[in-house]
C-alpha cells in the first residue's frame, strides 16, 4: 500500500466528527477507493462498500430509492449480516456523484443516526452544482489529489530527502551540493512519472518509464471516456479542451490559446466546459493576472 497523508485526515474525521457525513472529492484513479477501504476496515468492525457507478450501469438496486426506509431495505439485502450499529459500521457510497438523489437523502441518513457514512466521488464538483438540494449541514467535502512529491518519495522508501529539505528551507540554508543533486533527480522522476498511483507502484516495481507512460495512457483513456458519458451538453467543446491541453503546454508561453480550438473561438463560448473540467478535477485552472496585489488583498 502505498502511504497517503490524506488516511490522516480520514481517520480524524471517522473518529471525532460523528455528526457529519463525509464526502471525499478528487479525480478518477488517484486512490479515494482503496484508502477509504482500507481505513474503514482498519476502524470499524462492520465494513459496507456500496459502487453506486457500478450499480447504475448493472441492476440499478438504488437508482429507485427515495426514502430512507427504501435505502435500509435494499442496504439489508446486500450487506446481509455485516450491519451492527452507527458505533460499529460503516457504509461507504463509493462514486456518489451516479446518484444524484441520495447526496440530498444523506441528510435524513445522517439524522437517522442508524449507521457511519462516508461517501466518495469523482466529479462530485459536478454533481453539487446541479444537485437541487444540497444538505450543506449535514457534510462535508474534503479534497483528496495524486500523490505529492513527499509521498512519492515514501513510495520510493526515502523517508528522509523531505524532512531535510524542509529543515534547510525553513533555516535558510544551502543543502549542499551532492543532496542537491539527489533532491533534483527524484524530483525530475516524480516529474515524468505524476502522483497517480498505477503510475507510482508501476515505477516502484519496475523503475521503467515506458511502462509507467502506458498506465498514464490508460488513465487518459479513462478521462476521455468519462467525458463522453458526463459532460451533457458540453461533450463537444469539453472534449475539444481536454484534447488540445497536451500540445497547448507545449509551448513557450504556456498559454492556453483559444484559437486553437477554432478560428474566431471566445472564452464566452467555451468558459462553461473549462468549468466543467476544472469540477472534474482534470484540470487545474491558472489564471494569468497582471495586478497580482488584488488577488492577495482578497
């Protein structure tokens, strides 16, 4: 398993906030599953994972509920005898965002008190922004991302670099030379291999860059494939952006230039599918300002 930061925060949240469900955010791939997962069963004795992506595209078991009676019966049926009590289970909502309509029942289910949620998604950025009754009292939404670069270091067993890099930067010092050198050469690997997962444990067991460039690849596929499923209306022009962004970086300037999407293209016309984007979690947006002052004022 690789180690994340974010299993911290998770287990803060499961063992001192019993009156808030939790909904982890991020991207596809970067790991929310399986850290949830394994937390979960490290704390509760009672562990209920529920895919609701899956379930959409299979039987659709909770694609009809809409009451919390209807959620506990169909809950039953497919945990059998793995249901104690809210001390002692926990019921996660894996992919939340297939189902828009049970975010909103989250907030009878927390007030019913029956058992622990926690509930995770991919595009839950997209999901609240057209949820039509958010239960803004009743959770709370944290961000997880990809590995950063301390812990692909600890993937790497270096548990050392950052902690001297952090000392030497906070006393103002030089590191030297040599560790200098060391610090470099992980970060440029941590540069060509990201902070997704598949990419990381492929690169910690083979050390091969074609091999991790595939798992990216595959990751990419996944992306796309979302879009043309999720993006509604925008597909089109959304699909138009995420194609473009890798030779767009490509440049000198490193601006996004409309006009490479096509000729006479205006941000108005295309402000909604970088939007979309940037609630997916596939992109991070930076906006180029010339008064930067302002933004620090705000």
């Amino acid at each position: 398993m690789l180690e994340r930061k974010f299993a911290e925060n998770l287990e803060k949240f499961l063992l001192h906030e019993p009156r808030k469900i939790l909904l982890v955010n991020g991207a596809r791939q970067i790991g929310k599953s399986y850290l949830i997962r394994y937390v979960g069963k490290k704390l509760f004795k009672h562990f209920v994972e529920i895919n609701l992506k899956a379930d959409q595209e299979g039987d659709g078991i909770f694609k009809t509920v809409r009451s919390k009676e209807d959620f506990y019966l169909q809950l039953g049926a497919m945990a059998g005898n793995n249901l104690g009590s809210k001390d002692d289970t926990l019921v996660f909502l894996d992919e939340i965002q297939s189902y828009p309509h049970l975010m909103t029942m989250l907030k009878f289910l927390n007030e019913d008190g029956k058992y622990r949620y926690v509930a995770s998604g991919s595009q839950l950025g997209v999901a609240l922004s057209q949820t039509p009754s958010v239960p803004i009292g009743s959770i709370a939404v944290q961000q997880m991302y990809p590995l950063d670069f301390e812990e692909f270091l600890w993937a790497l067993n270096n548990e050392t670099l950052m902690p001297l890099i952090r000392m030497n930067f906070q006393k103002r010092h030089e590191m030297g030379q040599m560790m200098h050198r060391m610090a470099m050469d992980y970060f440029r690997q941590y540069l060509i291999v990201g902070g997704m997962p598949q990419a990381v444990a492929k690169f910690v067991e083979t050390r091969d860059f074609n091999k991790v460039d595939r798992v990216k690849r595959q990751i990419l596929t996944l992306y796309r494939n979302d879009i043309q499923k999720y993006a509604s209306t925008y597909v089109f022009k959304v699909t138009q952006i995420f194609d473009t962004i890798p030779s767009q970086l490509q440049k000198h300037e490193k601006k996004f230039m409309l006009k490479a999407l096509t000729e006479g293209a205006r941000m108005r016309d295309y402000e909604t599918a970088f939007f979309w984007l940037s609630d997916a979690m596939i992109v991070n947006m930076a906006y180029n300002t010339t008064e930067p002052s302002i933004g620090l004022g705000m």
